[in-house]
C-alpha cells in the first residue's frame, strides 16, 4: 500500500556535545530533560523579552543529540539564536539538508524506510505522520500529491506558521498552543517570565489565534475580520477550496467564540463567516 503525501519546506538543525541537553534545556519552552529517545515535541524559542524568535519542533536521537525543524527559511534565524548565548559550552549546532514528508492521516504502518524519521502527532483532533529523510529521493512508497493540500489542511487544523501567524512581536499565548508547546515545571529558560505571567492571570492576550470558515460562496478575503461593522480581527492565512472558505486569524480580545462575523472578500461583498476556537 503506497501512502499518500505532501513534500513540506523544512530547516533542519542538529544540536549536539555534552551539553546538548542542558543547553537547549535553558533556551527552549519544552522539557528536554524529560524526553525519551525517538520522542518529540513542539516547543518555542523565545526572545528574553518572552516573544517568539522561532516556533520549531525538537526530536531526541539519543541523549544530547537532538534533531530540530522550523519552518522554511528560518533556519538561520535558529541556528544564530542558539549560538547568541552559546558560551563556553560542549554543544555544537549546525544546519542539515533533511526532507520532509508529511502524511495527512496516521495509517501506523511500521516505519521500514531507510535512513528515515517517522513522527506520528495529533493536533486538535487532525492526525498526521512526518517522515524525515536524510536524502531527496522519493521512496517507492509514498503517492505524492498536490502541496496545496498542506496548506489547506494546515488552516482546517489550526497549525500557525512563521511569517503568517507567527512573527517577533508575537505573543506565545496568544497561538492558543501553550498547552501543545511549553512546560511549566521545568526550570528557567529564556523569556519565561512573559510566559508564566500570562498563564497566571485571566485577561489573556489582546489578540488569540481563531479559526475561521465559511460557505463556498466566499471568495478570498481582504484580511480583516468585522462584527456589527466594527473591526474585530486580522486574517493571516486563507484557502478557498470546493468545501468553502477557511482561514487562520487574530481575533480581538472580548469576544467569545463560535461567534458569527463578516468578511469583505474580493469582490468588496459582505460575507458572512464563523469564528471557531483551535479546538472547536
């Protein structure tokens, strides 16, 4: 049974030395600590400041040898981040040339490919199964299918990206994925201060990370969400596919969801849109 798959843009980096695991312990969100070899997890890297550098995920190959993917392009903003504070230490970080592909399902077929990564994850009830490959061939198992498929997938599910929903003056909580990417019982890290306050206090952030849909007659947006003529929130990501109209935003603080909305798509017509929490 071949397995039907998106090739995805992906920096890749290895994070390695003796003091691998203590070092990226004090830069990431996640417990590094605690994981397990061929564990991984989501986890954010962050400005002292508390806002986001990078949004990636970590990957234990063995104790203090750890694989990280970023978003496409990011790499190198990765790569200097963990270098800025990286003094006197027995850990070494370099960017590797890895491919991804991603399976829009978890069919848990063993993992029999060679020089390969299997990462099965669940994200807000959406399955998927990452297989990172050292080399770019296409294994003879994988059916390839169209990339657009990704993105409009990644918009139904709610998964941010850097340069859309994701930039320097971002604010962790306000991605709706603390829970997904950050340990509160570990110790210190960079830019955990802002982290912890926000969880402590019930305010919330001014702006949260929504999903958003509408029927098929909704064409592309101009980027702006509106309740009662008022504006309510930015879109940041979008897909008009033959389900109808779905994208990611920023909704403003206040407004409870489901909530109805409007758009002006781009034919300047008002259309009518839900907002949805990530998790509804």
């Amino acid at each position: 049974m071949k397995l039907d798959v998106v090739k995805r843009e992906k920096d890749f980096l290895r994070v390695f030395g003796n003091e691998a695991e203590s070092y990226l312990q004090g830069q990431l969100s996640q417990d590094v600590e605690g994981m397990l070899d061929g564990e991984s997890r989501f986890t954010f890297l962050l400005q002292p400041s508390g806002k986001v550098d990078a949004w990636l995920r970590i990957y234990r190959q063995t104790q203090n040898d750890y694989l990280l993917d970023v978003d496409k392009n990011y790499g190198d903003l990765v790569l200097a981040r963990l270098k800025r504070f990286l003094l006197r230490t027995d850990c070494t970080v370099e960017i590797l040339n890895y491919f991804l592909y991603t399976e829009i399902a978890n069919s848990r077929i063993e993992n029999s490919f060679v020089d390969c990564f299997a990462i099965p994850y669940s994200w807000f009830g959406f399955e998927f199964t990452d297989y990172i490959f050292k080399n770019e061939s296409l294994p003879e198992g994988f059916n390839l299918m169209d990339n657009q498929l990704w993105e409009e997938t990644r918009i139904k599910a709610g998964i941010p990206e850097i340069g859309k929903e994701i930039d320097e003056s971002t604010i962790p909580a306000s991605l709706g994925i603390v829970d997904l990417s950050v340990s509160f019982t570990k110790g210190c890290y960079t830019g955990q201060e802002l982290v912890a306050r926000i969880d402590s206090r019930k305010g919330g952030t001014p702006y949260r990370l929504v999903k958003i849909s509408g029927d098929s007659e909704v064409s592309a947006s101009q980027g702006y969400l509106f309740q009662n003529g008022e504006k309510i929130g930015t879109i940041t990501s979008e897909a008009v596919t033959g389900d109808g109209f779905f994208a990611l935003g920023f909704l403003k603080r206040g407004i409870e969801t489901p909530a109805e909305a409007q758009i002006v798509d781009g034919d300047s017509n008002n259309k009518k849109v839900l907002v949805m929490p990530l998790e509804g």
